[in-house]
C-alpha cells in the first residue's frame, strides 16, 4: 500500500446488504475496530486515531497526540488497534514493522492507549516486540494489558501486564523453563481468559496466575494465520515448516486438553483367537518372493531376481478404492484397499482376486507374510493375523490401549493406529500405536509372538524420558528433538529404526533425542547405525521439498538444516538399497537449499560418502561464483542421469533398475521469478495434469551399472507412490485409480 493511498471504509446492513455509509482515509490495514458507540481505526500516515460514529460514520474525534508507525508498510505486517472497556489500545509497531528477517525485531515500540469516548491520550508505554514478519500481540484480559518479548531468540521471552485504565505494570515474569528458543513463529500469538499462547518454538501455553510456561514444540500453526483456540479445543493448519520434522505434527488438527480418565484394557484380554488360530504354519518365503513392505526388512527394495519385460500388460484387476503398495507369497499377491479397510488377495499368475479380508480401519500398507499368515496393523488400532491361503482370521490383538476413537480424514480411526506393515524379526512381530508421543499418553512399542499373538512386551513412548522421568522437550538441541511420530519399522539385523530413532530388539532406546545439535552436524554420517529411512516417514507421498529420503545415520531438522544431510549422505524422494550401491530418484544438488526451481536426476552411489573437500553453503541472497550447494566432489556417484518421467515407484530386481512415474515435462529452471508468460503457465498446467494422472505415466527399465535407459514402456495409469515390486521375474504396479498391472515374459 502507497502512503498517502486512501481506502474506504464502508457499513453495510446485515439484513439488506444495503451501504449505509462509506468513509474515505489513509486506514491501515487491519486496525478498524468497533464497540457499542464507535468504529475506529489508525492512519498510520498522520499518526492519529480516529473514531467515526457508528451509525452515521460521521467522524466524532481524532486523537490530540500522533503516534509513532512504520516508515514502510510491508503487507506482512499491521499496527495492532483494539478497543476494551472504554479505552482504545495502540501497539505502533514503528520497530517491529520495519525487521523483514535477521531473527526477528529487538526493539520496544510504542504502546498508546486513548479514551474511547474524547480521544485524550491516557497513557503511554513501551509495548516489547512479538510476532515474527506479522501483526504483533496485544491481549486484554480481566482488565489487564498483556504483551510479551518473543519476536526475537535473544528475548527472555517476558510477559508484562498494564492496567486498562492507568497504564501501570501490574504483573512482570520471565519464563520458567530453559530452553532453545526460536524467533516467534510468522504468525501472530493467542490467547484465552487463562492463557496467552504465544509460538516462540511450537505453542507455548502461558498461565497467567501460575506464571509458568508449557511447551508444545511439536505443534504450530500455518504462516500468516497461526493457531485457533476455540470450542474448548486448539485447531492448528498444516505449516511449511521442516523444524522438528520427526516429531511434528501435520494435517489440519484439532487439539483437546488430556481427558481425565480412560481405563486401559488388560494385557490378558488382548488378544483375540480366529477360526485360523491352530492352522499350522508353513515354510518361510522364498527369495524369489517380496514377502514384506518394500521386499525385506531393511526395506531396500531390492530383489536378485531379474525381469524381463514384455511389450504389454500382461493383466490388469481392479481393487477398488486407492491400493497400499503390495507384496507377494505364495503365488498371491497381498494389497490394501486403503480407504475401504480391505486386505486383498489376488493370484499372481492371472490377476483373478481369491479372496477379500474387512478390517475395522484404514490399512495403510501392505501386510507381512510370515509361513503362511499375513500380519498387519490399521487405524482402529488393532494387529492383525489371517491364513494367507483363504483369508480367515488367525487372531487379532489390540494395540491401542482401549478401543477410542476419533474422526481422521472422514472416517473413525484409533487414537492409537497402526501402520499397516508389521515388521517380523526371527519370529517377533514389532509394531508401534499411536499418533505422537505428545498426544493421548504418547506411543506404544509391541513385541508380540508372531505365530500365537502372545505378548511378549511393550513399551510406553510418551513425553517423559523413562530413565529420568524428565520432560522430552529437555532433549531439543537446536530444531531437532527426540523422534516422535511413528513409521514403518525397519531393521538391519542388529537394531530396529523408526525414521532416524534406533531401538534395541527388546524395545529400549540406546540414545533418546537427536544426533545432531545444529545445521551443520548433519554431516555426521556413516556410522554403524547408517539405514534407510524418510524423516517425515516411508509412506509420505506428498513430495514436500524439504524433505527426502536418506540412506544415513541422522537427520537435521529446520530451515537451515534440512538440506544438509543431503550432502554428506545419498537422498532422494524414493530410493533403493542394492548389495553395494544405493539409487535414488532426487533432486540436483544445487537445488537443494532454498531454491525456486527444483530439477531433478536419476543416479547411483556410494552406500557410504566421502566428504566433499569443500561443500559450498549458498546464502539466500547472496551472490557467489559457484552455484552448487550440494557434495562437490563427483567421486561418490558411480552415474547421475536426468531422465523423462518423475519417478513415484522404483525397484532394483538383478542388475536393472525400474523406474516409474509421470512424464516430466516442464523445466522449472526457465520459469522467470516473475512475469510469467502464457506459455510458462501453459508447460505449469500441462504438468500439474500430469502429476495428477491425466498424462498416463512411463515405465523406465534403468541399467543399473551404467545408467542406460534399456528399455521405455508407456503406462495408462499413474503409480501410486513407492507401488512397485518385483516378484517371481515379474513386475507388479499399484496404480492411483484402484488398479494392480503385471509386467513380464
């Protein structure tokens, strides 16, 4: 907005939709307020207040005194103008507007408060900044004005209440926990009659009798917007942000205080017997098979066996609903209809479907074979047990700790979900419910008896450290802190891993907290406990670009550290793990940090990096001779090839790599910043078509020595994401439209 641009200010009748009247003024943007007599706003141009009657929009005063404001009006940011109990309250911002970044404004501005009924200034008062590139905060509650120090995390963070009437602190306190403390979030802070919430780091609940502080760092609001309180409950939008990225909460979320009481069931009452139970198990799988999510349980995706492709499909059925990724055994395949709670059976060989399991929830993923039963979780909270020759129950085992539920993407779920996968090591199943160790008394770790269900052990993963009782929130180092959202398990045959967090086989945890403690120790690599994992989980499939897979040791969270352990480490959105190389679909290394347009490549590599000599760190802004901010040194890549499709489903079967996705069609790096051209907006559609399946898809056959395309066939249907396996020397799709393909000689 242009300083001396006016604006006009207009009341309409609810009832009529009629203009009653319009008022013409330099009003800054979101000021106006309105009480029983007045309507008024700041014109941050003369520097006074102005109230207008209410029912004429005649103006009745302007303030005696001009007050402070910004020399700039930056569209992120707007004086703060409330109205309470006969005063008009002011908080300038002519500090706190003008910090763009650099961690955010340290300087008071000025806080005015005037009467509502004359305009005569009553007092005047330094107002600390909070927000962060947003409107700051300004609370009234049971007479008291409260504000706090929190725009910056070289503030201690303190609140400071004025009386309404006189202007004088009536309260003063600092915070009392000692942590890592972050600019305040890009949004502007909450509050309630008990609490102002403020978002320094995730959402902090200050009591205002107590004078305490409760930390929440794995949940904020989106930019601009923030959080919600309301309905007893907080309601907190999906954010951008990649801080704290293993414990995050994502998804449009509604939060409740803790209920008072729910009565667990009883570790004897548990399981439940099916008609299968004392069916006799058979052999294990064979290596010819893909027995598991992702083929084994390092989830390398990965099979010796080769595939030769024929020209065609060979046959195509339809599930029904969205599929999970898929697995094979004994001559069936084994795929989830997600949304439709269905476990199917369908025979490898012809397509023909054998027979169709209901469970009580959402199956996420596929199940695991196990000598003749298929194990797998869902999201009312239960495990699992069916004969994988015709379906029928062998048992079930609730996970959760009592059978609750909630709405979850329109549909009842488990407070305690299971993902759909089970991982079985020597013959124990380990699984994980829950949503969050935050939330409803945190997660469970399971061990169970894979053939009998019998319960072996579990353990609470909740907000408490178990060895020393202390808050989890003690283990944050920078933006990372202990892992805290579940995931399919994984295992290298001498730990467990759920995303970066490693697990001894009885269910403890050798290290809780990160590894890293700021942006730059993601280098840390290599170690014993380097696995295959995705910070924000194997199933995730929204390609978020701050996020990627990693075949490493740990992960560095937030904005300057989510790049970085894709330098010293290969990353990619999908990869496999072969006996001595790793390939992945990810992006260029110079597109890795801060980056516009984001390119992307095919490539094999190291399993371990050498460091580069020189990794280069591009500042945003800065200008640099070189434009890489990835490895430099190109010895850890055996090849790297830009290929036509954006790969979704990869898998290494023999000495071919098979890739598939939508066709890549537009080259993001000639899109201008700005100005873009009709055909630039033409090549933007005709992608978005294409990541939506309107474009088919193709089907690469890669040489994985070399990188050679061997061999392109056209697919009619768009994978779904990581839905590819190679089985019996052939290849299996999961396809976005409820479809499973065939692929082979």
């Amino acid at each position: 907005m242009r300083p001396a641009e006016k604006r006009v200010l207009a009341a309409v009748s609810v009832d009529s939709g009629e203009t009653l009247w319009t008022h013409e003024d330099v009003v800054a943007a979101l000021t106006p307020a309105v009480d029983a007599s007045h309507v008024y706003y700041f014109n941050f141009v003369s520097g006074h207040i102005t109230a207008l009657d209410r029912r004429t929009g005649k103006i009745v005063w302007r303030s005696e005194e001009a007050f402070p404001a910004p020399e700039k009006q930056y569209s992120y940011f707007a004086s703060k103008l409330v109205v309470s109990d006969g005063v008009v309250l002011l908080a300038c911002g002519e500090e706190s507007g003008i910090v763009k970044s650099g961690g955010g404004a340290v300087k008071s501005d000025t806080l005015a408060a005037v009467s509502a009924s004359t305009g005569k200034t009553l007092w005047t008062a330094p107002h600390p900044p909070s927000g962060y590139s947003s409107p700051e905060d300004l609370f009234v509650i049971d007479g008291l004005v409260w504000c706090h120090a929190s725009s910056n995390g070289r503030l201690n963070g303190e609140e400071v209440a004025y009386d309404l009437k006189t202007g004088e602190v009536r309260a003063r306190f600092a915070p009392n926990v000692d942590i890592y403390w972050f600019h305040h979030r890009c949004y502007p802070g909450r509050a309630t009659v008990n609490y102002v919430m403020t978002s320094r780091t995730g959402i902090e609940f200050v009591d205002l009798k107590r004078q305490t502080w409760d930390l929440n760092h794995w949940v904020r609001g989106a930019c601009v917007y923030g959080i919600m309180a309301c309905n007893g409950l907080v309601y907190a939008p999906p954010a951008p942000c990649i801080c704290y990225a293993e414990t995050m909460l994502h998804h449009f979320t509604a939060l409740a205080p803790e209920p008072r009481t729910y009565v667990p069931v009883a570790d004897d009452r548990r399981l439940e017997q099916g008609p299968a139970y004392d069916s006799p198990l058979s052999d294990e799988a064979t290596e010819a098979d893909w027995p598991t999510y992702r083929g084994r349980n390092d989830r390398a995706g990965y099979s010796p066996r080769p595939v030769e492709l024929g020209d065609d499909i060979e046959w195509q059925a339809e599930i029904g609903g969205k599929p999970s990724s898929l697995i094979e055994a004994e001559g069936k395949l084994f795929v989830a209809a997600v949304d439709r709670h269905q476990l199917v059976a369908l025979e490898a060989n012809t397509g023909r479907e054998v027979w169709r399991y209901t469970a009580g929830g959402r199956i996420d993923s596929p199940p695991t074979y196990y000598r003749g039963r298929l194990l797998f979780g869902s999201a009312d909270g239960y495990v699992y047990c069916l004969r994988a020759s015709d379906g029928v129950l062998a048992w079930r085992f609730l996970a959760a700790p009592c059978d609750r539920r909630t709405m979850i993407k329109e549909q009842f779920e488990s407070l305690w979900p299971v993902h759909g996968n089970v991982l079985v090591h020597e013959g124990v199943a380990y699984f994980v419910a829950g949503r969050n160790l935050f939330c409803d008394g945190g997660m469970r770790l399971y061990r169970l008896d894979a053939a009998s269900g019998r319960l072996l052990s579990w353990k609470v993963l909740d907000d408490k450290d178990p060895k020393t009782g202390k808050d989890i929130h003690d283990t944050v180092q920078w933006l990372n802190m202990a892992v805290g959202r579940p995931d399919v398990l994984s295992t290298d045959g001498r730990y467990l891993y759920m995303r970066s967090q490693v697990f001894t086989f009885e269910g403890d945890r050798p290290v809780l907290g990160p590894k890293v403690y700021g942006p730059k120790e993601g280098e840390r690599q290599g170690g014993e406990t380097t696995h295959l994992f995705c910070p924000t989980g194997f199933l995730d499939d929204t390609s978020f670009h701050r996020t990627y897979w990693l075949y490493a040791e740990t992960w560095s969270s937030g904005w300057n550290g989510y790049y970085v352990a894709g330098k010293y480490a290969p990353g990619g959105k999908i990869m496999v793990v072969g006996p001595d190389r790793v390939f992945a679909f990810g992006r260029e290394p110079r597109y890795y940090r801060w980056t516009t347009p984001l390119e992307f490549r095919l490539y094999s590599a190291a399993k371990i990096w050498k460091p580069a000599p020189e990794p280069v760190s591009l500042k945003v802004g800065a200008k640099t001779e070189k434009t890489t901010a990835g490895v430099v040194n190109a010895e850890n890549y055996t090849w790297s090839q830009k290929v036509p499709v954006l790969v979704r489903a990869m898998v290494l079967a023999g000495d071919v790599l098979f890739a598939a996705g939508p066709p890549d069609v537009l080259d993001e790096t000639k899109l201008k910043r700005t100005g873009l051209t009709s055909d630039d907006l033409a090549a933007v559609a005709a992608q978005e078509e294409a990541l939506q399946g309107l474009r088919g898809a193709e089907l690469l056959a890669v040489s994985a020595r070399d990188g050679r395309v061997l061999k392109r066939t056209k697919l009619p249907h768009l994978p779904v994401f990581d839905g590819m396996i190679a089985a019996r020397g052939k290849l299996f799709v999961a396809t976005a439209d409820g479809r499973i393909m065939c692929f082979g000689r």
